[in-house]
C-alpha cells in the first residue's frame, strides 16, 4: 500500500516554523468542508492551489508534517490547524487507471466492501490495473521539478567509485535506436549487467515531444522477473508545481499514456476553484 512509501519520506522543516505555527493555530475559525463519506476533507496548497483530500488520499505538510511527528518539537503541539495556505508536500494514493476509480477502503463510502474485494483479486494479478501515485510537492518539489536536469543527469551518468574502491556502472545506460510506444529507450550498460547481474537492472524509457521541460515523461523498467514494475516520473506545469511519480504494471507500458492522463486528471480533481479562507492581518 501507498503508506509504506510515506513512512521513507524524509521531510525538512521550515526555518521558520514557529511563526508559521502560530499562524495556522490563529486561523481557528476557518472550517474545512465536509467531504463525501461524512468527514471533514483534508485541505492545504498543492503545487500552488487550494486543494481538498477525501478517504483514500494520504497527504504530510510541509510544516509539522504527520509523518515525521517529533516529540522534540514543541512548537508543533498541539498540532496546528490546516487550511488553504497549508503547503501540502507530499500526497500519495492508488488508481485504477482503466476506468479512473481511486481506491476508497473508508467502511462508510458505499463502494468501499466492493472495491475492497476487488483491488486485492486484481493487485495479485502481474498485470493489475492498478497504480501507486506518489506525488510532491513544496520543498520536496524542488529537487526533480526540472524535468529536463532530471533526465540529463540520468542518460548522462557516469560509473562511480565505491565504498570498496571499485568503478562502479548502476545506473549507466546506453541509448538504442528502438522506439517503443513513442518512447525512446534506453539499456543498461553491460558492465552495469557484468557487476550487477541482469536481474538488478533497469531500462530507461524517455518521452520528449516537444523538447519543453513539462513535456517530459520519464519510464523505468525493472528487468526482475518477479518484479516487473515500471515507474512514470512527470511534472504537472503548468497547472500546478508538483512532480509525480506513478508505478503500475510492465505489461501496461503500452499504456503510458493513458496511466499518465489518469493520474493527471485525479491530481487536477482535488483541486477547489474557489476558497475562503482565514488570513492574519
């Protein structure tokens, strides 16, 4: 599940915090709307504009987040009030991307017994429909948020030295001439098979349309047989400032595409046109 990946996230804070605390904690009279299944959605900025969360969607701040709680910090007790102006970093959920369903397990949505019975018939299947969306925001955005540095510093990689003293090849590839569903791919470099063995690589797939920085679409491969995952990195520019990362099945690489759209259109739906919000003067 999509929690496992939370809990590896690491999350800075803010210098600043304890101004930005009692700021939030100010903002008391702001209510957060109610979601569809009777509790109140989780709300805050995603990439830049005001976003609601319903059941199925985890989300940590950039200021106190939730799952990098520290007894040491105690400007962050009693956890500050979110709102509007709260900077979401991190959200993560799965989607079906077949028919644009987002997995609810919530005991009070109506579909949640049924999708329930469902998701764990077909994620046991190699070729579940199903994707893990992990997508980030805030100061978490800025490290890959340009997709064009990300994709030269990956067709661009050097061997290393190691630990041990030896030149190492993970993550060196090689550029073919193959294009496979409008992607172009990459391989790994034989010395990266030679140390490594050919179970430990990764292809690289690589998207550029338009030679635009949000036109990039980046795809690995595991070559693992027990392991065949492929993970969609993206940005959403310029609709919002957030970088995804989706992994769904191999067999479905045919279907980037789609995955990319659905994924897209679920982050977009989160989005509110209009906010009120509470603001110190």
């Amino acid at each position: 599940m999509v929690l496992n990946g939370i809990l590896l996230q690491a999350c800075d804070l803010s210098t600043n915090k304890t101004q930005k605390v009692e700021i939030e904690e100010k903002s008391s009279d702001f209510t957060p709307p109610m979601g569809p299944y009777g509790l109140p959605y989780r709300v805050g900025n995603l990439g830049g504009k005001p976003v609601n969360l319903s059941e199925g969607v985890s989300a940590d701040y950039e200021l106190c987040p939730v799952w990098e709680w520290s007894k040491a910090e105690p400007e962050c007790k009693p956890r500050p009030k979110r709102n509007y102006d709260s900077v979401i970093n991190f959200i993560a959920f799965e989607i079906r991307y077949t028919d644009e369903t987002l997995l609810v397990t919530y005991v009070k949505a109506p579909q949640a017994k049924t999708l329930d019975k469902e998701y764990r018939i077909q994620d046991a299947s190699p070729d579940t429909p199903w994707v893990d969306v992990f997508a980030y925001a805030g100061n978490r955005y800025l490290k890959d948020g340009d997709m064009r540095a990300l994709l030269d510093r990956t067709v661009n990689n050097k061997p290393f030295t190691s630990s041990s003293g030896r030149l190492s090849y993970r993550e060196v590839y090689k550029k073919t001439d193959q294009l496979n569903y409008g992607l172009e791919k990459y391989i790994p470099d034989p010395k990266w098979i030679s140390q490594y063995g050919y179970e430990e690589t990764d292809d690289l797939y690589v998207s550029v349309e338009k030679n635009k920085n949000e036109d990039i679409s980046m795809i690995n491969c595991t070559n693992h047989p027990l392991l065949q995952k492929c993970t969609l990195r993206f940005i959403l520019e310029p609709e919002l400032k957030v970088h995804v990362d989706a992994s769904f099945s191999k067999k479905h690489l045919k279907d980037w595409k789609k995955i990319q759209q659905s994924v897209k259109a679920m982050i977009l739906s989160f989005t509110v046109q209009e906010t009120v919000t509470s603001h110190i003067e």
